[in-house]
C-alpha cells in the first residue's frame, strides 16, 4: 500500500458525503491506495453512511475504505493517531471531510513535491474556494515572530504570481497534507495536548521542522476547501477559548524558532474574513 488517506468525521452528512465521494471517484492515483475514515461519534447518520455506502463507492472503485469509530467526540489528534496506527501506506496523506480534488493527481502532485526538496518531510497543496474565480483559501502558512498564523494568500486570486511556485514554508495546514508513514510515527503522530482541535497540525510541522526536515508548499496540486462548513453550528464562544488556548500553548513551546525566522509581519496576519456562498447552492465544480 503506497498511500493511506486519513479523514475525520463528525456530523454534517451532506459535505462529508460530497468530499469523501469526490476523494474516491475523482482521484487518479499512480498506486494503490486505501481511505481510513474515523466518525467521532456522529449523530446525523454520518458514521451510517461511511459504514454502508462509502465503504461500497470504495470497493467499486478498488478503494478499501476502513471505518473507525469513537464513542464520541473526544478530538482531532486522538482520533488522527488511531487512524495512524491503523494505516499501511508509505506515506499518510491527511485530508479533511470538506475538501475535493481540483487536481485528480493530487496525491502523487503532494509526493513529487518531496522529491524536488533535498529535506522535504511534508507536502500541502494551493487550497482553493468552490465558487467561482476560485479564490485561493491557503497556500501555505505564515508565522509572524510574534506567534501569529497568516493564510498565505487568503482571498486573493488563484494565479497569483507571488503563490505560483512550490518553495519551502514556515507551516501548512492539515486540511490536506502528505508526510511519509515512517517520518510522523518516528517522532510521535499529533500532540493530544492541543485539545479537541486547531494548532496540533501546526505543533506537528514545527516539530518535523525542528528535526530537520523541510514543509513544502506545492501550487501544482489544488484542492476546493468548503471553509467554514464543518464549523457551522460550533458554539463561537467555546470554540474562540479553543483558539486562545492551544494558539498560546503553540506559541510558548515554538517560540525559540519562529522568533528567529524571517516570517510575516503583523498586518498580513490580520484574519480576512471571506463570505461563504452557501453550501447548498455550490454545484459541479471543474477538474484539472
């Protein structure tokens, strides 16, 4: 098995029908492969539905689709290092439950990456908007030396120039994202410290970073993100505490090296706040 497709469930049965479909059907892959999905305790018919037709869309497409299930939602790392030590891939590629190809190449796209880099230990891909002119959502990550996250060309045009070229980054975001299988287990999978979520793929990259190895940014690979799908109906309060919290336990534990790095200044890091178009109203979306 050369890659092992790890995905995360919980809720929201309409986008996790649409992406995890599309990460089988529209996928052209150079080797075998295998989807782990993990269904945090899901309430909507969600962990059902991995269970019986998305491990059927898998076995019609030579997909072996393994289904894992937690009692509830008890977080992001625990729930990604089971899946972990379920795989048999060369190489773990995480992919998050809202996103779909726009690149059908795209997990060999992510593995090419590595080879162009003489310390690559991880890939991540040009994250697109779904709707038209396909804005860019992430081209890598940014981190201030003040600790602070910037989405690397947020809101700004897909062929921006500034994001055209694959190069060495300070971070990438787990939303989509290739490290070799004996790399993450060598030195530890995702920290359960940054509970339930947010900052523990970032806490992973730095670490991987910080042992020698490269994060590379790839535009040749481009995936749509339905951003902010997956959050709707997060109580705001509780999930901001989330923020604050693992964002200052990634910044006391990281600061020795984005201190000394050459990163964003603090305006770039200011949020941009996209307006989503509607999930319902997004309609087939174009294939490279």
């Amino acid at each position: 098995m050369t890659y092992s497709l790890i995905t995360l469930s919980y809720n929201k049965l309409a986008c996790t029908r649409r992406c995890l479909s599309a990460l089988i059907t529209d996928s052209v892959v150079d080797a075998p492969w295998e989807m782990i999905v993990v269904d945090n305790g899901s309430t909507d018919g969600s962990g059902e539905w991995c269970d019986t037709e998305l491990v059927a869309l898998g076995r019609t497409h030579g997909v072996p689709v393994t289904v894992l299930h937690n009692a509830g939602n008890i977080g992001c790392s625990y729930s990604r290092n089971r899946a972990i030590a379920a795989a048999r891939g060369e190489y773990l590629v995480f992919a998050d439950n809202d996103i779909a190809p726009r690149t059908r190449r795209w997990m060999p796209g992510l593995r090419e990456a590595l080879g162009a880099f003489p310390n690559a230990g991880m890939a991540g891909a040009k994250m697109v908007y779904p709707w038209q002119p396909y804005p860019i959502q992430c081209a890598g990550v940014g981190i201030s030396r003040r600790g602070h996250v910037c989405f690397r060309g947020r809101g700004e045009p897909l062929d921006d120039p500034r994001f055209g070229r694959p190069e060495a980054v300070q971070c990438l975001i787990s939303a989509c994202l290739l490290i070799p299988a004996e790399l993450i287990r060598k030195h530890g999978g995702f920290d359960e410290a940054f509970h339930p979520v947010q900052f523990e793929d970032f806490d992973l990259v730095y670490r991987l970073r910080e042992a020698g190895w490269q994060a590379v940014y790839t535009p040749a690979v481009e995936m749509y993100h339905f951003e902010s799908v997956t959050t709707q109906g997060t109580p705001t309060v509780r999930n901001a505490a989330v923020v604050v919290r693992n964002g200052m336990l990634f910044q006391k534990r990281w600061r020795h090296l984005f201190e000394q790095e050459d990163g964003p200044d603090e305006d770039a890091c200011r949020w941009r706040k996209i307006e989503p178009v509607p999930f319902s109203s997004i309609g087939d979306l174009p294939l490279l």
